[in-house]
C-alpha cells in the first residue's frame, strides 16, 4: 500500500482528502501546520507529498525547501487557491512536482496522485543493484549519462542531481534523442495526465533541466525549436 502524507490546515479539505484516498487504497497520514510536515516527511518514508501552499507555522513553499534538502525523489504535489502561474511558478521552483488549484473534483487529484507515483517508479526506497556499463538500461548522449537502474545521472563525470520530474523529462529526451518534440507530447509523455495547453509547466522544466545539464553556453544538449517545442541534439 502506498503512503502519502496530505500537509493540509483545513479540516474539511483534510477529511474529503484523506476519505476519499483511503477509499481508493492508499494509506494516509496528516500533518496541520507546515514544521509538523517536514518532521513527519524527513522521520518516515512516504510515496508522496500532498501539500498546501497556505499553512502556519512554515509556508509551503518552504515545507518543499526543507524536505528537497534530505529528500531529492518523494513527488511533491502542489495544492493551492492561488493560481496564478507566478505562484505556480514558484511551486514548482521551490521543488514541487505537480500542482492542482483548488476547488478541483477528486478524480482529478486521484489522477495526478497515480500519474505521480508512476513516475516516482519507487525511488529511494528500493535496494537498486547497478549494472553492467552495456545494461539496456544505461543511456548515454554526447557527455551525458543517465543510469535508469541507479537514477544516477552524469555529465563529463560530474554527478547532476535532479528532482523527479527532471529525470523523467531528461529521460524521455533521451529515449527521443535528435527529435523535435511538441510541448503537448512532452505533457502527455511526463506528466500523464490532460493539461491544459496555455500552460508553461514545459517550458519551467525543461529550463531547469538546461541550468544543470548545459553549464557552458557553447555545449547545450537541449535545443529550442521555434513554434515547434524542443530537441535533443549534439553541439
């Protein structure tokens, strides 16, 4: 059974959340003030992070801070009444993964809870045995080796830390390399689940891919494509 931890300030959103979840076969645990949350993430292993933006004690967007400190894989989804796309923005450059704004109909959280876990694929929790350098499973791109077994990920030697939602995007560029790749396929391909197009949540993501993949402006991997979306290619 999967275990999310909701960080959530309002009894009734808590009580129709963690209802709803349990009936859906996950296992639930609650915190109501942000600095209770991080405690809780950092003491217990769980398979996901609901969070709310507005909280006392700590902030969500410093909750998030806090747990990517100890904590670079466990998915972090983003609930908030404030959407704007600079708050969204923000959300997601604190280290969150997903964003939902509320009011939202439960199945569209359960979709994103299940479109997260997928992409987590058990980070972090599992004993992961490395493989040969020629395993299927290693992927190599100019400089640039990503190891799906051990989710370790080098460029010209040098070890690149990546948030959940990184890898999977840096692996689906990988596993597309010298191809343009719309904004609405990367959407369907690393989040799973309907956006709608006037989002910029690609567009967020891949910059943060490119700040730690192309340190050198002279040796960039990811290309942008204009009105067209992006490509992996060689400098």
């Amino acid at each position: 059974m999967k275990k999310i931890i909701l960080i959530e300030d309002e009894t009734s959103v808590v009580s129709f959340i963690k209802k709803g979840l349990q009936e859906s076969g996950y296992e639930v645990s609650v915190a109501f003030d942000g600095r209770t949350g991080v405690q809780l993430v950092q003491a217990n292993d769980f398979d996901l992070v609901v969070l709310d933006i507005m909280l006392p004690e700590m902030n969500g967007l410093d909750v998030c801070k806090e747990i990517r400190k100890t904590n670079q894989h466990v998915p972090i989804l983003f609930l908030t009444a404030l959407g704007t796309s600079e708050n969204i923005v923000l959300g997601l450059e604190s280290g969150g993964d997903d964003y939902l704004v509320k009011p939202f109909k439960f199945i569209e959280l359960v979709a994103r809870v299940k479109s997260l876990l997928r992409r987590s694929n058990g980070n972090g929790s599992q004993e992961i045995v490395e493989p040969e350098p020629d395993n299927e499973h290693v992927f190599q791109f100019s400089d640039l080796i990503l190891n799906d077994y051990t989710k370790k990920v080098t460029r010209a030697g040098e070890e690149i830390t990546l948030t959940s939602t990184e890898y999977k995007l840096l692996l689906y560029f990988l596993n597309n390399p010298e191809k343009v790749i719309s904004r609405a396929e990367i959407l369907d391909a690393v989040w799973g689940v309907n956006y709608e197009l006037g989002t910029n949540v690609v567009d967020v993501y891949v910059n943060y891919l490119r700040k730690k993949l192309d340190s050198q402006e002279d040796n960039k991997l990811i290309h942008t494509v204009i009105g067209m979306g992006y490509v992996m290619k060689k400098p």
